[in-house]
C-alpha cells in the first residue's frame, strides 16, 4: 500500500482558480482544448495531463505554466494546449492512482484510454503538427501509459514529453516504456528534499513532490528544444 503524508489534503486542494475559456489570444485558467476545437491546425500542439485533485483538464500548476511558457516562445497562432479531462474519462481521483506497482498503472484504465484517444486524434486530424506532452503525478502515470502503447507512427508524431513528479520513475528506471529515452525529461524535486513519489520503492507523496514552479522554465525548454525550428 503506498504512504500518503498529509500533503495528499494540500494536493487534492491546489488554487482553484475561475476557468476563463481558451481561445488563441490568451491562454489562462485551468482548460484548454485547442486541438479539439481548431479547425485549422496549428505547427506545434502541448497535451497535458494534470495532477491528481486539480481542476478541469489542465490543473493550476505545471499545464498553465508550460503551455503559457511554449506560446510566449512561439506565439499563439503556432501552438495550441490540450487536456486531458473528464471528457477522455481522466477525472484525477486520488484513490485512482493507488495501486502499487504490481500490476497496477497508477491511474484508472479510463483516463489511459482517453490519453490514447487524444493523441490518436492528433495523427488523424493534424498529422504535420508536431505534437510534445507533459504531466504531473497521476498524469505522468497517464501519459506514460498510453504513450507505450501507441503506435510507431503516432509516436514518431511526438518529439517531447516532460515528466514531474513521475509516479513510475523508479519502475520504469527513469524513461517511458518503449519510447525514446531522448524524447523524455523526468523532473524529480529536491527543493525540500528527495521527491518520494520519484525515489521510493512506493509512492511516498511529501512536501517536494507538490513544489515544481522552479522547473516549469526548464521544462519550457525542454520542449521548445525538441520542438526545434
């Protein structure tokens, strides 16, 4: 059974800020569905996969600050966000990801199916974009779940993926199952000590595991590099 500090409370209760829609002027608040909404396609798209406990279907914390940093970089009309929510079936339940690490995915089995979707449909309806992805926590778990599984030709599609806070880092030996190690950052805190969900042999959720925003302009970076042009 994994060990949950109390700072599981103070996860489950990040800022729920008010939504303010999305569109290709500004991007902030908690939902952004631009690859689901575009009718034309944009270069670059950033699907995010938000923390267990944030709000809609890209958080307040790591989806926010990415995809403001990719499109501050390469401006809004180049590049779109898009997140995984209650509508693939990702609610971001905490007792989702409780199973350990036999034979469990840390998440449900809904929200890797709507991962899956998500980045299939980015082939079929933008297959020129380049796509990068990023998650936090439970999203981690979601996005290395269905990126292992997807095809050679939708992965090839994917150039980045950033990675905080991941849940299967030491399983996994640190990279995503079946996919490029190059392509993959994983960001482990060590602001207020050793991230226990990256280090333990169980996930142990304590204080570093909830403080990222020094990472957010690596992370930036990351993407942006592999995005290249």
């Amino acid at each position: 059974m994994m060990m949950y500090s109390l700072a599981v409370a103070i996860l489950a209760g990040l800022a729920a800020a008010a939504p303010l829609e999305v569109d290709k002027r500004q991007v902030i608040g908690t939902t952004a569905n631009d690859l689901l909404n575009d009718r034309t396609c944009r270069s670059y798209y950033l699907i995010i996969a938000r923390a267990s406990g944030e709000p809609d279907n890209v958080g307040t914390t790591v989806g926010p600050a990415l995809c403001s940093g990719l499109q501050s970089e390469l401006g809004v009309s180049k590049i779109g966000c898009q997140g995984i929510g209650l509508a693939q079936g990702y609610t971001a339940s905490l007792t989702d990801n409780i199973p350990t690490y036999d034979g469990g995915i840390l998440t449900s089995p809904s929200a890797v199916i709507g991962a899956t979707s998500i980045f299939n449909l980015a082939k079929s309806k933008c297959p020129n974009s380049k796509i990068v992805a990023t998650g936090y926590s439970q999203g981690t778990a979601v996005l290395y779940n269905s990126i292992e599984k997807l095809s050679s030709t939708v992965q090839n599609q994917i150039v980045g993926v950033t990675l905080f806070g991941y849940t299967a880092n030491s399983p996994n030996g640190g990279r995503i199952p079946n996919f490029p190690a190059a392509k993959t950052k994983v960001f482990c805190s060590d602001s207020l000590g050793p991230d226990g969900v990256c280090t333990a042999a169980e996930i142990d959720v304590n204080a570093a595991h909830l403080d990222y925003s020094s990472d957010y302009a690596a992370g930036v970076s990351f993407l942006r590099s592999a995005i290249g042009g």
